[in-house]
C-alpha cells in the first residue's frame, strides 16, 4: 500500500527545503548519511518548535538550525 502524504502545512515547507538544507548541511557532513541524518534532524526540530515563519524568514532560521545540528553532531564526534 502507497502511503499517502499527510495534509498540512508543513508538506509544502518539507517539499521546499529539503534540496536547499541537503546542501546547506553537505557544508558540514560528508557522507550523503550523514547528511541525511542531519536534514532529518533539522526537520524534527523544526516540528517540535512548531514554528510558523514568514517566508522571507524561513531561510536565516533554517540556517541557525543548520549550525546548531552541525554543532551538536561535532561535539558529539569522537575525538
């Protein structure tokens, strides 16, 4: 059975930055894994904020989020 998208409004959000943070965060990450992970992960943060941004809004606060991901993931590396 296929799964059917949810409705919402954070499909279209999804669907419109999920290319743009791929490569937002290959800055950061070198395996297409890792950068999964990641992209997963800005999107969760995303959802449990619950915020709602204006457009012109939506990129530096992605990119704030990109930082702190990048960030938690270095200092979580092994040394």
């Amino acid at each position: 059975m296929k799964h059917e998208e949810e409705p919402g409004p954070f499909g279209p959000f999804y669907r419109r930055w999920r290319a743009p943070l791929g490569r937002m965060l290959a800055r950061y990450f070198k395996t297409p894994a890792d950068i999964e992970d990641a992209t997963q992960e800005v999107f969760v943060r995303m959802l449990v904020a619950d915020k709602r941004l204006p457009a012109d809004e939506e990129r530096p606060y992605l990119h704030q989020v990109v930082r702190s991901v990048a960030a938690f993931a270095q200092r979580k590396a092994p040394q």
